[in-house]
C-alpha cells in the first residue's frame, strides 16, 4: 500500500513541498509516520554496520614496519646480489662460479 502510496504521488505543478504538507493534516501525519519508520530502519541497519565494522577491524592487524633487506652475496659475502658477484661472472668468457648457488 505505502509503495503505491509514493509512485503514485503527484505534486501541483506550482505547489512548494512546505504547501503540500500543510495542505492536509492526515497527509502530513502520514507522512510523519514514514519518516519515523524509514530513520528507525536506517539507525538498525546503521548499527548493524558499525558492528561489522568494528567485528572485521578486530580481525585486520595492521602491518608490522618492514626492516630495510641488505643484499649479502652467498659466494662472497659482499654487499651485492648474488647475479653481480665478480666472482660468479668471471667476464663474459669465463664464469667461475656462475649457477653454483649452495
């Protein structure tokens, strides 16, 4: 019935939407009564989310501080990567230990 109620609305074409209110007492508190019924849905299903909200903010960590990584290389222990090492490229002829990783 309310859903008809609505779809259904026609406003005059140079009427005000204050004029439209004052304009019928029964209209008006009808109109009350959605109001109050619409607000106590939207306080329910806002409580509902701050619960959820608050419930998956429990389960989230925040991310603990990442610690600077130095690379150390594995066949010299040099700060450099393991595919820079001297020693594994040997130039571009000769690889000493290139592949070797332990």
């Amino acid at each position: 019935y309310l859903r008809n109620e609505i779809i259904n609305f026609l406003q005059k074409p140079n009427e005000t939407f204050n004029e439209l209110l004052s304009s019928s007492p029964s209209n008006s508190f009808e109109f009350q009564q959605i109001v109050a019924s619409i607000e106590d849905k939207l306080d329910i299903r806002m409580n509902r989310f701050e619960k959820s909200w608050n419930d998956m903010k429990a389960f989230v960590t925040p991310p603990a501080p990442i610690k600077a990584v130095e690379e150390v290389c594995v066949t010299c222990g040099v700060n450099h990567s393991y595919n820079h090492c001297p020693l594994t490229r040997g130039g571009n002829e000769f690889p000493i230990f290139h592949d070797n990783i332990q």
